[in-house]
C-alpha cells in the first residue's frame, strides 16, 4: 500500500490528506519531518503561500529531503503554490523555490483571490469526465520545456502538466469532490513502483 504524503508545513493540506483518505489503497501522510518525506512513495506540495512554504522548507531543512525523494523519481505533485516550488524559472521574481520542472511559471496570473473562479474542463489523459477547476490567486505556465507534456490548457496557456515523476497544477483539485487528479497521481505512484521493481530485477541479473 503506497504511503503518499501531503507537506504539511502550510496550505491546503487537510483538504489533500481527506480527499486521499478517500482510497483503501493509499496510506495518507500529514509530511513535516524529513523522516516523513523520505518514507514516502509519493508527495504533495499543497496550495497556499509559495513564498512562506519555501522559507519553512528552508528553515527545518527539508529541502534536501524533498529533493533525495525526486532523485530516486517518487512522484511529486504541486498544486497552486506547489507549482510555484516546483518550477525553474518564477515570472519577475528570484524566490526561493526548487527548479526541479523545466516550466517557467507567472504567480498570480488570474489576478487577486477577489478573481478566484471555476472552470469546467476535458483533460482526457487525467479522465473521460468532465473536471471542475478551482482558481484561486493562481499561477498558469508561460514556457515548457521539451521533456515537459502539457495536460491542459487556459486561454493556450498550460495549467497542468507532466515531466516524468512530476505533475503539476495551478488548480485545486483538493477543493472538490472529484478525485480524478488523486487517481491520476496514484497510477503515477503504482507505475514508479513497478519500474523500480524492474529496474532492480534487471540489475540483479547482469
């Protein structure tokens, strides 16, 4: 059983660690040691105030965990902020953050919370349903790069995406009752399983 945790060092994390308790077959995490983050199969960096999540990261020496977990390709999803962390490149501004996905993000790019809104979206590689997206302060993707693929966009501009273990988007999918990005995630998770598996069977035989 997967153990998939939510940085729990500011934002949205009850609102992610209830809707993962909606699967019997995930074991939710509130992550906020390092221990934590490096037991996990997989990690949710939360919406809320980038710029004081990365200075908490800094602060109780979490960075290096979070980035050990990407190195060994667990499964990271940024949501909002998380997005904001994850990129390697922020619009006009040098925050701390942890550049691990080629995307250049802008913050706020819908205006102030005041401008918070929903959208009603087909993102087939994530579901067949249709998805309600939740907008609040958020940031939207200006570049990708090459190995980045583009899930969904706005306005032609990207507001999901995926590179490799990491997934990103500037929505809140934890401010609905639809779980169709948690399963997405999970596959995720299920499927880094079974390539390490591989990976491993493979390197035991040469």
């Amino acid at each position: 059983m997967p153990k998939v945790g939510v940085l729990a060092v500011q934002g949205s994390v009850h609102e992610h660690i209830k809707c993962l308790s909606m699967f019997d077959d995930v074991t939710p995490l509130a992550a906020k040691t390092r221990e934590d983050i490096l037991s996990l199969d997989g990690l949710i960096l939360p919406g809320g105030e980038s710029t004081a999540i990365g200075k908490i990261i800094r602060e109780f020496s979490l960075i290096d965990a979070i980035c050990e977990l990407n190195q060994r390709k667990k499964p990271i999803w940024g949501t909002c902020a998380g997005m904001i962390l994850l990129a390697k490149e922020i619009i006009g501004e040098n925050v701390l953050h942890l550049g691990f996905m080629d995307i250049k993000v802008r913050r706020n790019a819908y205006g102030s919370q005041l401008d918070s809104f929903t959208y009603k979206m087909h993102i087939p590689e994530v579901s067949e349903d249709l998805q309600t997206l939740v907008f609040i302060r958020a940031p939207l993707i200006e570049e990708t790069g090459r190995e980045v693929k583009v899930l969904a966009e706005l306005n032609d501009k990207a507001v999901a995406a995926r590179q490799d273990n990491l997934l990103v988007t500037a929505f809140h999918p934890e401010l609905t009752d639809e779980l169709f990005f948690y399963r997405y995630f999970i596959e995720m998770i299920t499927d880094s399983e079974i390539s390490s598996v591989q990976n491993d069977a493979f390197s035991s035989c040469i």
